[in-house]
C-alpha cells in the first residue's frame, strides 16, 4: 500500500507546475480565512489570520487573484 501511495504522489507532483501549487495553496488558504470568519472566537483572528497573510506574501500567494481563481479545486 505504501509503494501504491509514494508512485501516486510522485505522478501527481511530476504534472503539478508552479502555478497549480499557489492555486491549491491559495484554495486551502482561503478555506481557513472562511473558518475563521465564521467562527465565534477572536483569537484565531488576532493569531491565525497573520500567519496566513505572512505565508501568502512569503509564497506569493495573492488573495482574490483572479488568474489562481480558475486553478482545479
């Protein structure tokens, strides 16, 4: 199962380009501003929120880009 698991992540990374990566990145990034603003608690507001905003600027990772907003889900 191991062996089945490695060949498919390795196949799945030979046809992932830079692009597809800060798509998916910015998808799963937005998905945690969602739960954030969703919830009740402010510390996750205070802490969390400028972790994610120092990732995207470290990884250029825009938020609301309108060309990673087309990238496969």
């Amino acid at each position: 199962m191991k062996t089945i698991l490695v060949a498919m992540l390795q196949a799945l990374l030979a046809v992932c380009n830079e692009e597809m990566v800060k798509g998916f990145m910015d998808k799963g990034l937005d998905f945690l501003e969602d739960k954030i603003a969703e919830s009740s608690t402010t510390w996750d507001d205070t802490l969390v929120l400028p972790i994610i905003n120092q990732i995207r600027k470290v990884l250029d990772i825009p938020d609301n880009d309108p060309v990673l907003g087309d990238a496969p889900e």
